[in-house]
C-alpha cells in the first residue's frame, strides 16, 4: 500500500549515506516498504536526510525541503519529515520558517524518527538497506570529531568523537560480506582517532587487521584520515595486509605554517612532508588523495604560493580543492576576517586544479599506461564496462572505462590492460 512506503532522500556525504541506509533497513524491518531518492510521487512518507557542512549543501538541503513542502501542500504527499547536519543546526529556525514539514530531527535522533513514523518503540539494530552497489559499502566506525580546525563546522554539528565498538563493527562488516559487499570503504570524521575514547588508545590498526581477516572483503579503503598524529600501526597494516588498499584519502588543507596554524591544524609544514615521505616510503606504490582550502582568512599570496609549490612538488595522485566559505560558529568565523574576495578564491583554485590536471595526466602515463591492472566493474554505462583499480575510489576518483564485447559481471574483478589514458579516466580493454 502506498501509506506504508517511504522515500529516504540523502543529500551529502558518505556518511549521511551510511545514515540513511540504515534508517531504509529499519523500516523495511517494520513493515514499510521503503525507496530511496525517488520523486515525490514514490511514497507519502517522505524523509530528507540533510547536510549543512558548505554554504552550497546548505543551499541544495534546503531547495529539497522546499521542494517536498510544496509537493505536501498539494496532496501529492501526506507526511514530511527532515533529519540530518542541517536540521541537526538550524532546527529551530527550520521549523518557523517551514510549517509544512511534521517534524525535525538531528544527526544522533534515529531511534526518535523511526518511532515517530512507526508509531511505537522498536529495537535498534546494525540493519542496513544499501544505496550503494551490492559489491562496495561504507563503514562508519565513528561519530564526531575532537580537533575544532578553525574553520570546521563538524564539532558542533556532531559532537565530541564517538568510537563505534569494534565488535559491532566486526558484526556489521561480516553482515556485509555475506550480502556479497566486496569492498569496504572505512569512514569517519577521522578514522584515525579511532578507539581512543573506548580503549584508551588509537585502535584502527587492529580493527584493519580484523577486517581483513572477514572471509568475502576483499579490498579495504582508508578515508578521511587525520594526519595529526598519524597511528604508525596503520602504516604497517597497510604496507603488510594486501586486502589494504594502497590508498589513503588524508587532507592537509593546507602546507603555510601560518595557515596551518591559524587553521588549527595540530601540525607543521615540516611535520606534514616527514608524514607524506614516511607514507611512500613504508607503503610503495600508495596513493595519496588530499585535500586543500585555498582563501582562507589572511592567506597571503605568499601562502598561496607555498601551497601551489607543495602540489606541484608532492604530486598528489588525486586532490581536490575547496574555496573556503564561513561558517557560523566556527573560530575562523568568530576571529578571523573573511578578507579574500570571492573572485580571489575562485582563481586561486582554478589554478590548483590546472595544475592538478597536468600532474595527474602524467602520474597516470607513468603509473598506469600499458600496465595490467586488477580492477572491479561497478557498472555498464554506453559501450563501456565502468571499473576502478585499488587506487580509486567510488563517485569521488577516476574510472577505467574497458571496451568489451562480451559481457562482464557487475562487482567481479577483471585484470585489463591499460591502452589510453587521460588526467581522470583512463581506457582499457579485457587483458590476454
């Protein structure tokens, strides 16, 4: 019946993601049948899952609500209901400005919202409805972030950092692997902090070691790795598990002493190069993805030129670049001036990114072009079979687009020869 069928809408990033799968699979545990990011005439239930960490996902949360409000006003449906980073920050404004939507919840409210559409109490369990390809998923080991950077919102959105026990985490993983996921994407506000707050010390080398041991998981992904204090066990598990993936998606934001420091980043320029040179070095072949803030606060063009040298030195296999946007609440948004035209920004990182492309159109020559690679197909699209290698990772890396005649299976692992290749794609055919 269409009163018993829900449209979950996920707006942001990978862990809003993980939220939403799990409230899918908590319905469809209660009886409902569930849809996730359908048009407004799927279901009568609607629930947005929202982000409010950039000025942009607050603009695009907010046109969805409006959306869905209005889609209530003409009866196309019957309940509304908003959760997520935004209704998390601004509930209260929200809920005077939009009277159409029944009811607001935060980031850490799921047992609220699941009672308040089912009606009565139910159980919290680890149950997850994948949004994602059946062959890779997201594992959210934590909540929360304890640094305060100058110009992060995180903290106050989702509190202090919050470790998931490792052994729910081990359960949920074997919960995956026997649905077919094959890859595992490790995520957090920062994955490196893991267990500090649980066991008193940074755990996430051994629940690495753990996961690798789950029968069906074949490659592991690290994201959203803090390189303060970056846990030396990592390294190792990364340099001796081969279901680690030589990858590591870790973000400087920045390499200028007195951008790092007024960012309040917890580490040096000096610091940062020894971690980058240890990294390469321990773990041959890794990946580094990064990522950079260009226009913060008081950056000098001596600062930017710093960090246009730092890029066009490291070389990063993959980066990107954010123009920074203030943020209420924030220190930077309290202390600093915002005295960076937006203009300014914009050609800051249009001139990272030019940059970018040339070294990635090069790393992909030297690195890959006529080698054989082990890639998994994540779809069919055109006349291509679209896969990725263990250095890239879904929606946000570049993909091998493979020439096939015949037919591939979705989520099996091929070896293909690299033919082509340009700054983020490359071309390959089924090797012999």
């Amino acid at each position: 019946m269409k009163s018993k069928k829900i449209n979950i809408i996920t707006l942001g990033c990978s862990k809003n993601t993980v939220d939403s799968e799990r409230l899918l699979g908590h319905f469809a545990l209660a009886g409902f049948s569930v849809v996730h990011d359908a048009d407004a005439d799927a279901a009568d239930t609607v629930v947005i899952n929202t982000c409010g960490f950039t000025a942009d996902a607050k603009d695009e949360s907010i046109e969805m609500i409006l959306r869905m409000a209005y889609a209530k006003r003409e009866g196309i449906i019957k309940r509304l209901y908003v959760v997520g980073c935004l209704s998390e920050r601004y509930r209260d404004e929200l809920r005077e400005e939009l009277p159409e939507v029944d009811a607001f919840f935060g980031v850490n409210d799921m047992r609220q919202i699941i009672e308040e559409v089912y009606g009565k109490t139910v159980p919290l369990r680890t149950e997850r409805r994948l949004t994602t390809p059946p062959h890779y998923a997201y594992l959210k080991i934590s909540e929360g972030c304890n640094w305060g950077c100058g110009y992060c919102a995180i903290p106050l959105i989702r509190g202090k950092h919050v470790s998931v026990p490792m052994e729910e985490l081990l359960e949920e993983a074997e919960s995956l692997a026997a649905k077919g996921v094959k890859e595992l994407m490790v995520i957090a506000q920062d994955t490196t902090y893991y267990g500090l707050d649980l066991y008193g010390e940074r755990k996430l080398g051994e629940l690495l070691r753990k996961l690798c041991r789950i029968n069906g998981i074949e490659w592991i992904r690290l994201h959203y790795a803090y390189p303060t204090h970056f846990p030396e066990d990592v390294i190792e598990v990364m340099a001796s598990e081969p279901k680690i993936c030589k990858y590591l998606d870790i973000p400087f934001q920045h390499i200028s002493d007195r951008m790092l420091s007024s960012m309040r980043r917890g580490l040096t320029k000096q610091q940062t190069l020894e971690l980058i040179d240890k990294l390469r070095e321990k773990v041959p072949g890794i990946v580094l993805r990064t990522t950079l803030i260009v226009g913060y606060p008081g950056e000098s063009k001596d600062d930017f030129n710093e960090l246009l040298e730092f890029v066009e030195k490291e070389r990063f296999d993959r980066l990107g670049v954010f123009t920074y946007s203030e943020e209420e609440g924030t220190y930077s948004a309290k202390n600093l001036k915002d005295d960076v035209s937006p203009k300014e920004k914009e050609r800051r990182k249009d001139i990272i990114m030019s940059a970018q492309e040339q070294i990635s159109l090069e790393n992909n020559r030297q690195r890959l072009l006529n080698t054989r690679q082990r890639v998994i197909i994540d779809r069919k699209e055109g006349d291509f079979y679209v896969g990725r290698t263990e250095y890239d990772s879904p929606e946000v890396d570049q993909e091998i687009l493979i020439s096939h005649d015949g037919k591939l299976n979705v989520g099996d692992f091929y070896t293909v020869l690299i033919e082509k290749v340009d700054s983020f794609d490359c071309f390959a055919k089924i090797a012999e």
